[in-house]
C-alpha cells in the first residue's frame, strides 16, 4: 500500500534478521525534507538507511555513512521527489548481538510537502543581516542555475540574495539585508523568490524590521 501523509505509521511486513518483531515505520516532513524513521530506542546502536526505487532493486545509501543512534534510527533523504515511490531499509548493527535489518518499507513521497523548492529567512521578521536557507531537492552533487531574489508588494526587485548554480540539498546564504543600490531597506513586508531554469519556484513572506 502506497501513502502520501504528512506522518505515517506502519507495520513492516518484512523483518530481516535474529528479530521477530518488526519496527512500525514513521515518516514525515521536517522543513519539507522527507524524514524516514523506525519506532524504538537503538541508543548505542550503528545504523544505515538505504533507499531503492524498486522492489528489491538496487540501493542508495541515504545516510553518510555509518550513524551512531542516540535514540530512534531516522534519516533525512535530501534527494527524495515528491511523488515518487521508494523502498527503504534499515540496517542495525547493535552494541551486543548480530547486525539486523528491518524493511523494505513501500512509500510515496507526497508532492505537496516534499517541495522541489523551499526558502527560509532566518530571523524572520529581521533586520541587518539575514540568512537565506535554500533547498533544492534532487541527487547530491548535482547543480541548477537558481535566481533568489527580494521584491516589494509592487513587485519591483529591490535586492538580488543569489543568482548562479546552486546544489542540490541545504544551501545557507548570507544576505546583507541590503537593497541592491546598497541603502538599507525601508521596514515593511517583502516578498523572496527562488526560481531555477528548469521551473521550480518558491514564494516567502518577509518582514523587514526598523
């Protein structure tokens, strides 16, 4: 069965390894990044998530490397597109006893909630400087050219915050809270835009303070 919730729960139907019961699966949107997770306490445990784009089709590794558990297992797959249908699995390696692996878990990601493209202001409302957080989804490594930029309620540009490639994943980028002819701007609300060359688009408030 495929789901498109914001947060999700479900019994694996498969469990690989010495364990009998099968950990219920949780998924949801943190910041409009997929996080997928496993119910219980793994503390002290290593642990990898891995992801497929087929029932048992070959796997990506969603966590860098091997992570060490300070409670639930859960990974954010920065390169899950909405709308598409993943298997992921979840492999344990526990301070005592044999390594164990729980999944595939079948889900959808929702298109809604996953976005192809997201903005934060931080702090927001603000003034002086600001950090711009931009996510673009896709695969690591990869890059399109994106144009951020401050409009007025007019929808004249008043400052330019990016524009050039941007990776795939987090990006943090200062802003000096400037207009692009250097003066400050006037208190009020503004408007950032994020559009890349292949059509992806995202629209946040802004606050601008005295």
């Amino acid at each position: 069965m495929k789901h498109t919730i914001a947060t999700l729960l479900l019994l694996a139907t498969l469990g690989v390894g010495p364990t009998s019961a099968a950990p219920e699966f949780v998924l949801r949107y943190v910041n409009a990044i997929p996080r997928v997770e496993i119910s219980g306490d793994y503390r002290h445990s290593h642990y990898s998530v891995w992801r497929a784009a087929s029932p048992g089709g070959a796997s990506t590794q969603v966590t860098q490397g091997d992570v060490l558990c300070v409670g639930p297992c859960f990974a954010d797959d920065y390169s899950a597109i909405g709308g598409h249908t993943y298997w992921y699995r979840f492999d344990v390696s526990p301070p005592e006893g044999a390594p164990v692996s729980y999944g595939p878990y079948e889900v959808t990601i929702s298109r809604d909630l996953a976005r192809p493209l997201s903005a934060t202001v931080i702090p927001n409302p603000g003034r002086g400087p600001t950090q711009v957080v931009l996510f673009l989804s896709g695969n690591p490594g990869a890059s399109v050219h994106t144009d951020a930029a401050v409009f007025d309620l007019q929808g004249r540009r008043v400052s330019t915050v990016h524009r050039g490639p941007l990776a795939s994943g987090l990006n943090r980028i200062a802003w000096n809270g400037r207009a692009d002819d250097g003066g400050e701007l006037r208190a009020g609300l503004y408007l950032l835009r994020a559009v890349t060359v292949d059509g992806r688009q995202s629209v946040t408030r802004l606050v601008r303070m005295r």
